[in-house]
C-alpha cells in the first residue's frame, strides 16, 4: 500500500510511524486510519520488526478526528458510529493486540481519539511542549478509542471524569506526575531522542516485553488464581527464549547481553 499520510522507517529492529498531516495538527482523516491500520498490520506480521514508534510530524502528534470531514458542510450528519467502528476502533484493537512494545513518541498536543490513541500504547514519551487533551466534551461527543477503558484505568474514575468533562489540558508534566507518561525529553531534540530511546527498547528483550504487554493486559479480566496461572504459562515460554539464556550467560560473564528478541 502506498501511503500518503503517513511516514514509515525500519531502523534495526524498530518501526517507525509517523503522521504527516502537520497543516491540520495531524488529524485522521477516513485515508490516514485505513493508512494506520495497514502499517500495524504490517508490524503484526514482520518478524524482524521488534518494536514499533508511533509519532507525528510538526508541533502536533495528533488532533483526533479531522472534524473537515467528519461533518462535510454541505453534507447530511456524519454516520459517528461508522467512522468510530472503521476508523478507531480497529487501530486501538492493532495497538493492543499488537504482540511487540509500541512506544507513543507524543510530540506535541494529543487531543480527541489522538490522546487515547497514545494511552493505547505501551510507553508514552513526551516532549515538554506536548499535551493531552480529552477534546470530545468540547464538541459535544463522549470519549472513544478505548478512553473510557484506559485512562479511568490510569488515573481512576474522579480523575478521569474530570479530564473528560471539563477537556481541560494536561501538560508531559502533569502526565508524568499521573503515572502516563514515562520520560520527557526538550522539544528541541524530541525527534532524535525519542528514536535513541526507541532504538534501545527494540533491542531490549522483546518477547518477554511482548509477553509482559499480554500478561499485564488479560490480567484485567482474571482473578489472582488466573493470574498466576497465566505468568506460569508465559514465564515457561519466556524460559524457553534465547534472550532468556543469553541474559543469565552474560550475567554470569560480566558482561552486556545482546538480545535477540527470540
Ligand atoms: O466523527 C467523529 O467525530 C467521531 C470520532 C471522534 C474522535 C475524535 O477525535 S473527536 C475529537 C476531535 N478533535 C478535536 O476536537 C480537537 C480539535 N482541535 C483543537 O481543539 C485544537 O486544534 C487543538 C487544541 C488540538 C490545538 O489548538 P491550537 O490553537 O494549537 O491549533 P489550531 O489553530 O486550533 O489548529 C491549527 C490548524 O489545525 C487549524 O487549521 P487552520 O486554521 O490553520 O487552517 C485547525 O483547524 C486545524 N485542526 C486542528 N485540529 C483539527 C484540525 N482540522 C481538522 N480536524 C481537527 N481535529
């Protein structure tokens, strides 16, 4: 597939995804999500690809819904729940599902389905000139992309009704200070050291982080006695894994390992 609105670049074993639509802050377009989805789909079945960075062009990472198109001037009401069910749905799905670490590298201001786009993620790094913003109250819509889920999950249910109803702006700051975001580098440098960080995640064990990304995922549905028979499961085949062997040998050898994700 050809792509017009988004960017893609393997460095190693990183995958790099990057919307490009800096004049409209990023928004997705019905194009930009089908673009999306194929490039997820594309790190699901590509072994190689060990992790994948999610970012955007300019001062934006993404302003959620392009609203030009969501409700056409000239056209009857937009079909919402089509555009929720095609569009958001199916990427927030690819994130979760996605069995390898998928880094947010939020830029600038996430807003609407481009804030809970990045709480879909695994890591979320931020520059200090970046933002989230539950923007839907704002336009009389209700949270999608999975944010009822997943910041109520993160800050708890005041909190999160709050951030929701009043859209209020949350600073990288205040997001780290929420447990959200992981690191906050200068927007100067954010390009280069949001993919030096990437690059250091994808050679980290990899498929014990994707089993991490799974165990800490179902845990949600299952009780302790679930849990703890799920890590068994997951713990065996991470036991199993060459990193596995690679990290207690060069333990023992004082020395760095070299993992493979394998
Ligand atoms: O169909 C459905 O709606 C269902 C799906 C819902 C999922 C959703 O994501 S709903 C939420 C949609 N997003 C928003 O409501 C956010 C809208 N944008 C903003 O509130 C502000 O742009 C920001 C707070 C994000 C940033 O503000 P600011 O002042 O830094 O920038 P700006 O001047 O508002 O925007 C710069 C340009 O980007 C501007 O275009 P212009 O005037 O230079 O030609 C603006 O129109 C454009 N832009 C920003 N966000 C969007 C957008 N164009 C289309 N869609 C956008 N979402």
């Amino acid at each position: 597939m050809e792509y017009k609105n988004i960017l893609t670049e393997t460095v190693g074993g990183l995958f790099i995804i990057t919307i490009n639509r800096p004049d409209v802050l990023n928004s997705i377009n019905s194009e930009t999500g089908k673009e999306l989805q194929h490039a997820l789909g594309y790190c699901a079945d590509t072994p190689g690809i060990r992790a994948v960075l999610l970012t955007g062009t300019g001062r934006a990472f993404c302003a959620g819904q392009d609203l030009a198109e969501a409700l056409p001037k000239d056209n009857p009401p937009a079909d919402i729940a089509t555009i929720v069910r095609e569009t958001y749905n199916p990427i927030i799905l690819k994130l979760k599902n996605l069995s390898k670490p998928v880094i947010a590298g939020v830029n600038g201001v996430a807003a609407g389905a481009g804030a809970n786009i990045a709480l879909a993620c695994d890591l979320i790094v931020a520059s200090d000139k970046a933002s989230f913003i539950q923007a839907f109250s704002k336009i009389g819509l209700i949270p999608d992309s999975g944010g009822t889920y997943t910041l109520l999950r993160h800050v708890g249910y005041h909190k999160a009704f709050s951030l929701m109803a009043f859209g209020e702006k949350l600073s990288s700051e205040e997001a780290r200070n929420l447990g959200i975001v992981y690191r906050i580098f200068s927007f100067e440098s954010f390009v280069e050291d949001v993919k030096k960080f990437a690059q250091q995640v994808a050679s980290m064990p990899t498929l014990a982080l994707s089993l991490t990304k799974e165990a800490l995922n179902k845990s949600n549905n299952n009780d302790l006695e679930e849990q703890l028979e799920l890590e068994e499961k997951l713990q065996a085949i991470a036991g199993n894994s060459y990193d596995y062997k690679e990290g207690v040998k060069a333990f023992l050898e004082k020395r760095n390992p070299e993992f493979k994700g394998e």
